[in-house]
C-alpha cells in the first residue's frame, strides 16, 4: 500500500490523444465517472461539457486529480464518446457500453485499475473538488488500513442524500438510501452524516467486490455503494473521512445546480486573485474566468469580464465595463469600456473607451486605440495614437505616428484582403482612407479628406480630393427654385 499522496504538477490540455502508460504507477488510480446522460439538463451539449468559469465541467475534477498528484486518471465515457476532444491527454477514457448503474461504471475502467494501489472514485459532475480534499480522503483511508473509505459530510438538512450509519467501532456499517418512503426508518432518518459519493478503496478488494455486487433492486442496477457490505462481509473495515466544507462535493443535475457551483468557483477565483494583491472594486459584477492571471496592484473595475487565457500584467486598469477574450495586457495599461478579444497590448497602452480591438491586433508599449476604433489584424507601433471614430484593418504602422479622426483602411477588395503600412511619426489628417495596397513613408502627412490611392513618398503630403468650388447665390437660386414649383401646383 502506498504511504501517501504526494503533491504534483498540474498537467493540461484540450485533445485526447491515445497514450502508452507504465502498468506501474506512483500515486492513486483516479476514476472519474462521467459516462451519465445528464438529461435533465435539457440540452444538446453533454453536461459534462457545460462550462463552469471557462472550463468544461468535466475539466475541473480533472485538474483537482492532477494536482494532486495522482498516477493515472481514468474518465468512464459513454458508447457516444461526448468527451471526445475535452480531455486532457494524459487522461484514460474507458468505455461504459450500457447505462447499468455506478459499480458497472467502476467495473467498466477495471483494465486500467492495478491491484495494489489505492483508488478514488468520484463522479465528473462535481466540478468543486479541490486536491487538498482528494489528498486528505487518501491519506485517511491508507492510515486507517481499511479496505474502503467514504468520504462524507454532515448537513443541517440531509434531505434527499443517503445517510452513513456507523457501527459501534466507528466504521461504516451500511449507507440507507432515502428516496422513497421506508427505505430508512425513522432514526435512521435523523442521522445527519450523508454518503458524497466519493471512496478511496485498495485496488485487489475493490476488483473482488465488484464482481459480487448484484442488481437486486428496483432500478435493476449496479450500484457502487454495494460494494460496501460486500467488504465487510470479508472481514474487511470501511472507514469514513468527514469533509469539512460540503460545497467541494456539490453535484450539478440541472441548470440551477450549474448556475450554484459557477458562483461558488467564481467566488474562489476572486479570492486568489485578491489574496494576490489584485483589487476586484465588486467581485459581485465581475467575470473572471479559471485560466486569467493578473498582476499585483492591478484594478479591475465593476462589470468586466475576463475569458480564457487571458494574461494582464502589473498596475493595469480593466473596466468599467471591458470585456477581455484571451488577450495578453501589459503593466500599467488601461482599458476602458472596451471589447477585446485576441489581442496582444502592450505596457502603458491605452484603450477606449468603446473600442473594438479584434483578433491579431497589437498595440506597443505606448500605442493609444481611443474612443470608436476599432482595429483588426494590424500593427500599432509604439507612441502610435489611433485616438476616435477610425477603422484600422490589415495595417502596419511605425512608432510616434498619429491617425486622424475618421481614418479608414480599405483592406478588402472584394476578393482579397491587402494590406497599408504606414511609417513612422506619419501624420494622417482626419477622415483619410487608404485603398490597400498602399503605402506612406516616414513623416509622411495626408491631407484631411482624401483618398490615398497611390503610395506615399517619405516626408511628402498626399492630397487626393477634389478642387472646391464655390457657386455664388446658391442659396437664392434653390428659393427660386422652390417658389415656382408651388405656383404650378394646381389647386385642390
């Protein structure tokens, strides 16, 4: 038996791929049953695949089993493979070919489960989980020497769970079920300690067992909890593991379980980012999701939103009201009431507010994208100003350069998308638009109004407008105009 459950890194990743794994391993088999259908979800996603803070559900208990140092993470998938693609690849999938109850799920990864090593079985719809509550099941269970252990939790209502009843040496003698009237008596029913579903078993007992275990009930079904009695039939102890927090074994059935746990794990993330130095001025109107990192001293004002892997630096400024989609931000920007989504902006760079940064924007240490722009694929240099009401698509531009209001780049030709560089310290008079391919040198300058349809040299002015021409008594002419057109309307 293995004496502990050491610390581990945390492995990633998003596509499943088929891997080759010593039989021998050095930390718990974890066995994550995921292979339910999830239907009172009423929703074509699997519900395992229901984000909770930017991960899909069934990521979260993953993670905890990485982290936590274990040896092989086995995931039971139904027939239809829904997790395909959301797991990470060191992660074994196991096939449930049937929908036949818990111990059939356990039995379905049993090829993946080695004799002499410790297992944990918990379902994937408990996204809550921490390492530190998998490690303290673990150590219990190997100190005690007992063949299972549960982990359970005591609740101030136990409505609906099953309870533990113990026998006089403090192990556990059998879980009652509570589900329809008479399956536990009365006293039974006052017992406040509940079944989480969560076990640590040795692997040789729990293989026997789950050969034993029958589906003698009104469902018809292998039931893991079965094995229990099955155990102790051999001589064997169950012992139990109290979770102090019962929020970390919070299951999600339906959409308002989904909506509890997100806002339980939102207030987690929260809390280390604060307890890192970062201020969150209302953690009650901010979205942060699992994979943001943010740097010390750094505000995030109320009604913003950060997404996937969304990195900010130091002394940044987020919000009010920015929303950020896997965008790099460096130390002592701002964004301001922005949407922003793959960009990369650099340090002391400011942006918004309403600005629309898009995907393979990126703005140097210094570039501005203010009020009404948007920016797409292109290059800001830095001390660049684009600063209101400008489109700049497919463009690179050079340091110190400024771009008038109204700017926009014609990139698209209605077959193909071409790009304008713009030097540097260029100055782009208001309401100009570059047809692509152009280009404009080194302190170029345009002229307000025109359109620039052939490059510009270094140094030179680019005019393309018309002449203005004044016509004298317009005004007077258009009076005319409009009087003897009422004399020859007949009368009604």
């Amino acid at each position: 038996m293995l004496s502990g459950w050491t610390q581990g890194p945390r492995r990633s990743g998003c596509r499943r791929r088929a891997i080759a794994y010593d039989r021998r391993v050095t930390g718990p088999v974890v066995v994550i049953l995921a292979a339910g259908q999830g239907t009172r979800m009423r929703s074509a996603t699997p519900k395992l695949l229901h984000p909770v803070c930017g991960r899909p559900m069934i990521a979260w208990p993953v993670a905890a089993a990485h982290e936590a140092g274990a040896g092989r993470v086995v995931v039971v998938d139904s027939p239809e493979r829904c997790l395909e693609g959301s797991l990470g690849e060191d992660v074994v999938v196991a096939i449930q070919e049937r929908p036949n109850g818990t111990a059939d799920a356990v039995s379905a990864a049993a090829g993946h489960i080695d004799a002499d090593s410790t297992v944990v079985v918990l379902a994937g719809d408990v996204p809550l989980i921490t390492a530190e509550t998998l490690r303290g099941l673990v150590q219990a269970h190997e100190r005690a020497g007992s063949a299972a252990t549960m982990a359970t939790m005591v609740l101030e209502d136990p409505s609906g769970y099953g309870r533990v009843v113990r026998a006089p040496d403090g192990t556990v003698e059998r879980v009652v079920e509570t589900k329809a009237p008479g399956d536990a008596t009365e006293l039974e029913l006052h017992i406040r300690e509940v079944n989480t579903g969560i076990f640590a078993f040795d692997g040789g007992p729990l293989l026997q067992a789950l050969a034993q275990v029958s589906s003698d009930n009104a469902q018809g079904e292998l039931y893991l909890p079965d094995v229990l009695p099955i155990l102790r039939s051999h001589d064997r102890t169950v012992g139990a593991h109290e979770v102090s927090d019962p929020s970390v074994t919070l299951g999600v059935n339906d959409r308002v379980g989904l909506a509890a746990v997100t806002a339980l794990a939102q207030r987690r993330i929260h809390e280390r980012h604060m307890l890192a130095g970062v201020t969150i001025v209302s953690p009650e109107a901010t979205v942060i999701d699992a994979g943001v990192e943010i740097g010390q001293d750094t505000v995030i004002a109320p009604f913003s939103s950060l997404h996937g892997d969304t990195r900010i630096g130091a002394r940044a400024t987020i919000g009010p009201l920015a929303t950020l989609i896997d965008t790099t931000v460096g130390d002592e920007s701002k964004v301001l009431s922005s949407h922003v989504v793959e960009a990369d902006i650099d340090a002391r760079v400011s942006v918004g507010p309403f600005a629309y940064l898009r995907p393979g924007a990126v703005l140097s240490e210094g570039a501005k994208a203010g009020t009404f722009v948007e920016i797409k694929n292109s290059n800001i240099g830095p001390g660049t100003k684009v600063p209101h009401l400008s489109y700049i698509g497919d463009t690179d531009i050079g340091e110190k350069s400024n771009i008038g209001a109204g700017t926009i780049t014609a990139n698209y030709d209605g077959y193909r998308k071409h790009r304008t560089t713009i030097g540097a310290r260029v100055r782009v008079s208001v309401d100009t638009a570059f047809v692509a391919p152009v280009s404009v040198g080194d302190d170029a300058y345009t002229a307000a109004g025109s359109v620039i349809t052939k490059d510009v040299a270094p140094g030179a002015l680019g005019v393309a407008r018309s002449r203005q021409q004044n016509l004298e008594g317009y005004a007077a002419q258009r009076a005319a105009q409009a009087a003897a057109a009422a004399r020859e309307e007949p009368a009604e």
